[in-house]
C-alpha cells in the first residue's frame, strides 16, 4: 500500500488477521520492509502489525532535501494519523531504533512499549567523518560499493554461510536502495543526538544488541538501558541484525516482553 505523508510516497503493509494492539517494525539503513517477514508472520495473529519503508529506502520516495532524524519521526507520526493508530508498541532496529527513540522523546503518549535493537543514542565524535564516507561513497559509486562489507558487519560470517538465501535477499535490497536516500540517511544519523534526553523516557523499554557487533558495539545500545529507567537489556550471539540473525531468541524475547503489558 501507498500513502503520502508529509509530502512522501511512503509504502506500508499492514497485518491485522488477529486485530489485536498495533505493532510497528521500522528498519535498518539501506533496508526496507521486508526485514521483518519473519516476525510480522509470527505476531499478525495476535497483533496488528504495521510495516513501513522509511523515507528514501525501499519504495518510498527519496527527499530532495537533506533529512534529520526528527524529519523521520513526523513522518512516523504522519504515517500513524494517516492509519488511525492511536498507539502502538514499537521495535527499531539500527536506524530504525534511532527513530524509535526520537518518536519516544516526540510523542511518548502513542508507544506502549519501546524495543530497541542494534542502536545508538548518537553518533561519538571519532565516528562523524565515517558517515560523510558512506555518503560520498554511495553518491559517487552507488550503494553496490558498499554492499559486501556491509553484509560483512551485519551477520557473523557463520550465519552468511548457513543462510546465504537470507544474506542475499537482504544484500539486494540494500544494493538497491537509492544512493541519495541512503546519504542523506547518513547524514542525519551522522546528527542524531539524544543522549542528554533519555532519561526523559518512561515507558517500557527492550534493548537488545548483538554480541559480534563491531559496527554498533553492544556497550553502546546498554548505555541507552541505562539511561532510561527499568529498561531491559539483553545480549544475543549475533552481529548488527541481532533480531534477523537470532530469530528465534529475538522472538522469544520480544513475545514475553509485549505480552507482560498488553
């Protein structure tokens, strides 16, 4: 499905066969909707569960103008009144953790539960010019350039061998995401900034990260539980797409979890 918010042609999916409380998946850079298959079939029966691409990724239109993560977060918002979602548990994963924290920090009255996974709450200083690479890169070579060390840094190489149908099905939608989406995404994730505002947050809180992740070291989505408060923490034997590439823990997780406050 296709919907405009705040001026973007925004592609949704929306699983409701159970009708139960709204659930929203939100991706990774240079990801899209289909991250989330496998858990969107597992929680439709008692869930409805909303998907999206987020702006310049997947089949949602690219800006022409350079985005923040806030920008990102009133699309959420334009997204949920446009859909009638009132509230709703979220789960973020890299960037979509990100825009996850800042939709928390926005609108905190329309999240009953916040999931974050794989994320930081800002980008350290030593990590700024890495941003403004992956930017030059993909507009002067496309995203193709960094597609196999992205693979790389997302799944343990144990799981790339095992699964090379899920690898390459996430490769092509990267190597396919637009060159200007993914550096302007860049650029605000370069900018994104919400550490001094966590403790701001009240609402019950997952974070999970990947023990193997070297692009988004564990230590960093930890400080984000420990700055808000009875947050969650848990570490699974994973790389950067912990939820992907542990399906099954996630899922365990994320099951109990959500059903402890519906």
């Amino acid at each position: 499905m296709q919907i405009n918010v705040n001026g973007i042609d925004t592609r949704y999916v929306l699983s409701n066969e159970g009708g139960g409380p709204w659930l929203t998946f939100i991706h990774q850079l240079g990801g899209d909707l289909s991250i989330w298959d496998q858990l969107a079939g597992y929680f439709r029966d008692d869930y409805t569960v909303l998907r999206y691409d987020v702006r310049g990724h997947g089949k949602t239109s690219v800006s022409n103008q350079q985005f923040s993560v806030a920008d990102l977060s009133q699309d959420l918002r334009g997204l949920f009144d446009a859909l009638g979602v009132e509230k709703t548990h979220i789960v973020g994963m890299s960037m979509g953790g990100m825009i996850a924290q800042q939709f928390a920090l926005d609108d905190p009255a329309r999240i009953d539960t916040l999931t974050l996974c794989d994320t930081h709450a800002a980008t350290p200083p030593e990590g700024r010019a890495l941003w403004d690479e992956r930017a030059a890169t993909v507009r002067r070579d496309g995203t193709k350039a960094l597609a196999q060390a992205t693979m790389e840094r997302w799944l343990t190489a144990g799981f790339r061998n095992s699964h090379p149908e899920v690898v390459e099905q996430i490769r092509e939608v990267f190597e396919n995401t637009s060159s200007e989406g993914y550096a302007h995404a860049c650029t605000a994730l370069r900018d994104f900034d919400v550490r001094s505002r966590l403790n701001e947050v009240a609402l019950p809180t997952l974070a999970v990260a990947g023990r193997h992740d070297a692009g988004t070291p564990p230590a960093a989505t930890q400080a984000i539980a420990n700055a808000i408060r009875n947050a969650r923490f848990e570490l699974l034997d994973a790389a950067h797409l912990a939820p992907i590439e542990q399906s099954q823990r996630f899922t365990a997780l994320l099951e109990s979890f959500l059903q402890k406050r519906v």
